[in-house]
C-alpha cells in the first residue's frame, strides 16, 4: 500500500528558498539534480515510509538525505507521511 505524502507550508516554502537559493549561487543543473532526487526520494517514500533514520531528538520524526547538503524530515500518521522540512546545509 502506497502511503500519501503531505507538504507543510513550511516545507514548501523552504524549497521553493533551497531551488532559488540553487539557482543564483550554483546553476539549473545543480537545482535540477536537488527537485529531480527530492521527487524520487519522496516517490521512495510512499512505497518505503520507514526509510529514513529516526531523528535522535524527536521520536516521531523521520530524516532522510536528499543529495549530500540536503534533509528531508517528515512523519508518518497512519497512511499519510507528512513532509515538515527540507534543510540545505549551504544556505548561509
């Protein structure tokens, strides 16, 4: 059973901030390769909720990396996984 995926505003905002932040300091390929894995990780997800490590301070949340400078935290609630964040460790 696929579960359904979720995206808080924050979420949304924030990658919106991760792609322009991409976009003017690297390039579009650099920003393509971040939109093109977060889709495949979260297409991941939805077959695999539990796939990522359990975060060590809150035991309800998930992450999972997206390329090397990039978290996905997310939740599981029954069948939905509700996506909370994406953080960029570049972004100053």
């Amino acid at each position: 059973m696929a579960f359904k995926i979720s995206w808080t505003d924050n979420a949304k905002e924030n990658i919106r901030d991760i792609t322009n932040y991409l976009l003017d300091d690297w390039n579009f390929e650099v920003a393509e390769k971040f939109t093109d894995n977060l889709i495949e990780q979260t297409f991941r997800l939805e077959k695999m909720p539990f796939l990522g490590k359990e975060h060590s301070e809150l035991d309800a949340v998930r992450k999972l990396p997206i390329l090397p400078h990039n978290i996905l935290f997310y939740t599981i609630l029954r069948d939905e996984i509700i996506i909370l964040n994406v953080l960029d460790s570049r972004k100053k």
